[in-house]
C-alpha cells in the first residue's frame, strides 16, 4: 500500500518490523530462563518485561516511563479510560497514575516482550533547556504558551525508527557491561531528545517544563501519595498548585483522568490490596491503615475497582 510520497511507508515499516525482531532478539536472550515479569537489567533505568501468557492483570502507580511494546499486545486503563497498543507503539507515563494493564496478545513460543525505561524530568529538563535556547523567538513563545495547556499524563503512541535504534543500542550495551557507564545516559538522553521531537513532543515536554499545568499536578499528586491515609482537602492542594479549587479540578481530571478524590481512593485500595497479599493483614485492618472508617463502604469500593470482595480477591492472587 503506498502513501502519497510513493514507497517511503512500507519501506519504513519494513524497517521498523525488521528492528522490533533485532530487539525482540535482545530481550529474549536476555531473560531465557527467568520466568514471566519484569526483570532488571545492569542498567539501572531499564528493565525488559516478559509475559507468556495472557490476562495477566498488573495493577498498581506507575512512575514516569517509556514502555516500548515489542511483541504481543496490551491493554492500559486509566480511570474509565482505555488505551490498546501492539507491537512497535509505546507508552509514556508522564506523572504517577494509579493504572491496570492486561495482556492481551501472549503465548510460550511468542511471549509478550516489553522495553521499559525510567524517566526522568530533571534530566528531560536539561535537554528542554538546552534546545529551547536554541529556537527562534516565536518558537519559544509558542512553548511558553503551552504551559497553560492541561494534558493526559498517558499516552500511547507509534514508535519510528530512530527511536528504536536507540532502544536496541541501549539493549545492547549489556553485553559489554564495562561501555554502560559511559555510553548508557549518552543514549538515554538521545531517547529523550527523540521523544521531545516526536509526534508527542509536547505532552513529553510538560513533563518537565518548570510552571506547567502538569508540572504543578505532579507536585500535588506527591503531596496525595505521602499522606493519602487523611481525608483530603481540596482547596489545600489548590493552593499548594497556585489554581482555584475548580481550576485545579479541571487540570488535575485533564492530566490524570480522574478527580483528587477518585485518586485518593485508587491509592488506598492499592496499598490495602498490597497490605493484605504481602502481610497478611485481614480485610478490616487493611482498611483501617488506609484509611476507611466504614468496612462495607471499603468492600463496596475494593469489589468495583479489583472485580471481587477482598478475601476472594486475595485468594485468587495467590493461587495465580
């Protein structure tokens, strides 16, 4: 199928094909024999994430990442919504969100094979710095204007092929561990650099963009998961944010797709969830220590967000 340049699409998305196979290679090789999950590499921001089966459910706050998706498929959602990414797209989250993942697409002989990289603002800072002293003026108004924009701290989208030769470059260097320390964060900030002038360049670069609408709902979010075990007062973080509390309400559901309340309460219901899995605490006191005066409420809300009651829930983890 040709696009309107001629032959350049399919030749691309041959050679994005041909990549995805040369890192698929890497990650197998590199965790043959160490089961299903996610495992560490020697480089301490990347791990490869292998699954060879699906409706494996994954459920907890996810920190700043670059998820590259290189075999199988899955499924993210946030909130009520839904976001379904295959072989060659990525994922970014941009701020910590409360997040469920399925796989989807999985077997033992094609098993689900994902790149995931740690981000970091204050290094994205740098490179944002350095290349917008580099732009015209009207570019750099343009930038300055978008800071008042409110935009989801998720997204997914495809990956090209300087992306993925950054992320195969890197794969690489673990088969010559004494390159890591030098060449590593020369590569990971080339894969910043491609994210800021990719397709989702600005919603990467609100990441880091000192003053920004996401920039200050990531500050409020940290103030939310140090104390989530208190009843939360909104206009408190409004302030904390430099918004009106119905401001901050639209910007904080724009970024994270759902309100400061609904967030609260994800965290709850996943350290309860984590309280009762890794240390044996019964239903009651997990919900205590999160927080909840009312057990029935707790089981109410803990049967919506993980599709069982807690003791029922907690068992069938166990037997996974």
């Amino acid at each position: 199928m040709l696009n309107r340049t001629g032959f350049n699409e399919p030749k691309n998305s041959m050679a994005i094909a041909n990549q995805c196979k040369k890192l698929a290679a890497l990650i197998t090789r590199h965790t043959d024999g160490k089961g299903d999950g996610f495992h560490q590499t020697t480089i301490e921001e990347l791990e490869f994430q292998r699954e060879s089966s699906v409706l494996t459910t994954l459920q907890g706050v996810y920190e700043p990442i670059l998820a590259i998706l290189i075999q199988g498929k899955k499924k993210a959602l946030l909130g009520e919504e839904t976001y379904c990414y295959g072989a060659s797209q990525y994922l970014v989250v941009s701020v910590d969100l409360p997040l469920s993942a399925f796989i989807v697409e999985a077997t033992p002989e094609q098993p689900y094979l994902g790149f995931k990289l740690n981000l970091d603002p204050r290094e994205l800072c740098d490179i944002i710095t350095a290349q917008t002293s580099a732009l015209a003026k009207p570019l750099r108004m343009r930038i300055e204007s978008q800071k008042k924009n409110s935009i989801r701290g998720l997204f997914v989208s495809t990956a090209d092929a300087p992306l993925l030769d950054c992320a195969i470059r890197l794969a690489r260097l673990l088969d010559t561990p004494q390159d890591i320390p030098i060449l590593a964060p020369l590569i990971i900030r080339e894969i910043y650099y491609r994210l800021l002038i990719g397709e989702q360049g600005e919603a990467v670069r609100q990441i880091a963009t000192s003053g920004s609408n996401m920039q200050r709902i990531a500050e409020v979010i940290q103030l939310i998961k140090a104390d989530f075990v208190q009843p939360m007062r909104v206009e408190e973080l409004a302030e904390q944010a430099r918004m009106s509390p119905s401001s901050f309400h639209h910007h904080f559901k724009a970024v994270t797709s759902m309100s400061p309340l609904q967030y609260q309460k994800q965290l709850r219901l996943l350290e309860a969830r984590r309280l009762m899995l890794a240390e044996n605490s019964d239903a009651a006191n997990a919900a205590y220590r999160v927080g909840y005066e009312s057990q029935s409420q707790f089981s109410r809300e803990y049967s919506r967000l993980f599709g069982a009651p807690p003791i029922r829930d907690i068992a069938r983890l166990r037997t996974a």
